[in-house]
C-alpha cells in the first residue's frame, strides 16, 4: 500500500529557485532522517512539483511529494515530519501546507 503526502513550500522574495531545487533533490530526497523512516515503511519516493499557475502576487511555490511505500495496510504520519522538512528548507523559504492522500480504490 502507498501513501502520500503533499508539503507546499513558499519560497522567500529572495530565494534562488535553481539553488532550492538543486538542495531538494541532491541533499534532502536522499536524506533518510527527512522521512523518518517506521517499521511499517519500505521506502519513499519523491518527487519536487513547481506551482506554475497560482494567484498573483504570491511568491514561488513548490510541492513536495512524498509516498510511502507500506507493507500491508498499514497508516504512515507525514506530520510527524513536517519540522524535518521546514528545516530542511529553512534557507529557502517556509513549509505553508501538508495535504496527506491516499489512493482511492478502483471503480
């Protein structure tokens, strides 16, 4: 079974995007204490979202989607990593949602 999570992140006025893409990918995705990590999970998959059309006015966004890859159907708390991730991300701007999901079962 997987779950998802879904952290957006707001970039500072005067973060560098190229320089915050870059650290996500090469620093935080491999860094196994971001997504502790419980005796229920395999492993995670990552992958970084740009928001490409959003209100005005409103700095760079970023999701960053997290999936948990469980054995059997077992539940993973994406919150209890919510200060791992504003601290990893705390050079380039603030952790502003998580929005957890779940696959939705076929029709």
């Amino acid at each position: 079974m997987f779950r998802s999570a879904h952290f957006t992140i707001a970039l500072t006025r005067n973060a560098d995007a190229a320089a915050f893409k870059d650290h996500v990918r090469n620093v935080l995705f491999p860094d196994m204490q971001i997504m502790a990590p419980t005796r229920v999970t395999r492993g995670f998959s990552h992958r970084l979202l740009e928001v490409v059309d959003g209100l005005d006015g409103l700095p760079p966004r970023f999701v960053w989607e997290a999936t948990a890859d469980l054995m059997g159907n077992g539940a993973y708390d994406f919150a209890r990593n919510a200060v791992n991730v504003q601290a990893g991300i705390a050079a380039f701007g603030v952790l502003v949602d998580l929005v957890e999901t779940v696959e939705t079962d076929p029709a």
